[in-house]
C-alpha cells in the first residue's frame, strides 16, 4: 500500500526524526528539507531510504548533531569550513554568503569543507548556486568501496562530482550529479533489499571476481569505477579536490567500527563557483540554450536531471509517495 505526503508534511516529519535524534533545529530544518527533496525529485537512494542511517550515526556518536562549524576567510577567493565533525550541509550554509561574496567581487571562489559528513545527493548543494547565476561545481568523497582501476581493493569512495548552470529561456536551471563509481552504493544497498541484479561491470565479489550480486559487493566485494581507468582517474580526481585540498580524510583515513551502525562519510566537500559573465561569454545563458538545442536536433530525448524534475512536477501536483512501511518506519524513528 502506498500513500502520498506533501512536500511540507515530510519535511516535518523528517525535521521531528533529526531533532528526536540530537541535532540543532537549525541543522534538523536543513537535513530534512535536503532528504525531502531528494525523495520528491526521486532520487530514492539519497531520500528517506538514508533515514536510519543518519540516525544510526547520530545515535553511535560517529557524528556531531551539535556541530559548531567555524568558517575561515583565507584568501580573496578561497574560504574554508571546518565542520566540527558535523554535516556537511550545515557547514555550506554557514559558508554559502561568503562564497557568493568573493565570486561575485572576483569571478571565481572556492569553498572548501573539512570535518564533515555527507550522506546525500549532491545536486542539492550546487542547484541553489546556478539560480543565483553562477557556474557550480562540487565533488565530494565518500567512505571506501569503489576499487581503482587495476587495483585489488577497495580505496576510493564512489566520489560524486555536480555541475550546476543558468539556462537562458529555461524555468529551472541544467543540473547533473553522478558518481565516479560504476553507481550509487545506496543503489546497490536498495538492489539487495529489492532482490535486483546489479548491471555487468558493475562490481566485484570479496574475492575480486565480477559479480552482479548486491550482496557480494556489499558482503566484502566493491564497486567498480565507470569507464575503467578514465572514471578512476576522476574518482582519483575526487580525493584529491575533496580531501586532500580541503583538509579532509580521504575515503580509506577514517575508522568507524568503534560506532555500530555508522552510515556517513567523515571526508570532505569542495566547491567552485564561477561567474560565467568573467569568461569572456557575456551572454553564457543563452550558450547554454544553444549547446542544450543542438543536443536535441542530434537525437537526445533526455538531458541531466530531466526525470528530476519531472519527478518534481509530478510531487507538486499529487505529492511524494511512500509505501505504507516506509512511513510507518519513519513515524517510529519519529518517537524512538
């Protein structure tokens, strides 16, 4: 049996779970609005699919629902957050008015996180960038699973990159999001669940074998990264911008076995924003409607985040469903 919420009931459902479970309210009201909008815009893997795992971390002690993160200007385009062991998304907050500060007065800014947890999609943290005319990019890194190219275990996370961009003519602004390893490990956490089989080159069993069990990859087995060794190269590319750059653990540095149940990353995020008007195309937007048009005379019927948003129109008009378990479940985290 399914159900359907509103936008708003959700968010203040999942507000009540992240303050039953020691966050701020500050920090409960931007976790819950970001898993909210990741199950509106279905991207499942990152919505309420990853509530138990953000209470788990919080009730293990792994991360800090408390946090006071500390924002650093270092430079005239460059800022820093150290996230006092919290998440991620409270430290961007703090940080967003100054990024948008120094990209503004020089073109281009870099805010780099430290300390923190992300257990999110990552097009949340870069659409809200393009709406105020920016070029946004982000990458962060992620717990270890996801083998290098050539390599025998597992070292990388599955490091996701987004890239967010105004649009000319365009109500909503061209956004994509996609992970460095072969996909999502909360897709391969659903897989198993849902009994599914993982696509070929997916992934490898604990003995190294490929494999296109779930289970075999989660059971001491890893990911794959896309594309062979180009995809590790960006992977690689992730660790290097999101942790080594910023100050923060790179996806083999940290250990939660002490904390049972722990879920988030304890890495590090970085973000570029960039004023496309300095880049000698004063009229970017429109550049962008041109490469989108001719895309589509070439035959593309879908371009990044198309079912995002169409997964959005459809929430607004008949809300988000939820399976009558899965609400039940998250009433329970609600009082537990």
């Amino acid at each position: 049996m399914t159900t359907t919420l509103a936008y708003s009931e959700l968010v203040t459902l999942l507000r009540a779970i992240f303050l039953r479970h020691g966050t701020r309210e500050d920090v409960a009201a931007l976790l819950a609005e970001n898993c909210a909008m990741c199950e509106r815009d279905g991207a499942h893997s990152h919505g309420i699919f990853r509530m138990k795992g953000y209470v788990d971390s919080l009730s293990s002690g792994w991360v800090n629902g408390k946090a006071n993160p500390v924002l650093e200007d270092v430079a005239p385009a460059f800022c820093r957050v150290d996230a006092d062991n919290g998440f991620a998304q409270a430290a961007l907050a703090l940080g967003r008015d100054m990024a948008i500060e120094k990209a503004r007065a020089n073109g281009v800014a870099i805010l780099a996180i430290r300390n923190s947890h992300h257990l999110s999609a990552l097009w949340p943290d870069v659409e809200p960038f393009a709406r105020e005319g920016f070029l946004a990019l982000s990458a962060v890194n992620s717990f270890a699973c996801t083998v290098p190219f050539d390599g025998k275990s597992a070292l990388f996370g599955t490091n996701p990159i987004a890239l967010a961009t105004p649009v000319a003519g365009a109500d909503e602004p061209l956004v994509f999001d996609l992970a460095t390893s072969a996909m999502a490990n909360g897709d391969v956490q659903i897989s198993a669940r849902t009994g599914m089989s993982l696509p070929p080159n997916s992934g490898v069993d604990a003995q190294g074998q490929p494999t296109t069990d779930p289970r075999a990859v989660l059971d001491g087995g890893a990911l794959l990264t896309f594309g062979g060794h180009k995809g590790s190269s960006i992977s690689m590319m992730v660790e290097l911008l999101s942790a080594a750059l910023t100050g923060g653990h790179f996806s083999f540095e940290f250990d939660w076995s002490g904390h049972k149940g722990a879920q988030t990353p304890h890495t590090g995020q970085f973000i570029l924003l960039i004023d496309p008007a300095r880049g000698g195309a004063e009229r970017f937007g429109l550049r962008v409607e041109t490469l989108i048009e001719r895309m589509k005379a070439a035959g593309v019927s879908r371009l990044p985040g198309d079912r995002r948003l169409e997964c959005r129109r459809k929430a607004a008009r008949h809300g988000i469903p939820i399976s009558q378990d899965n609400l039940a479940a998250l009433e329970a985290l609600a009082v537990a």
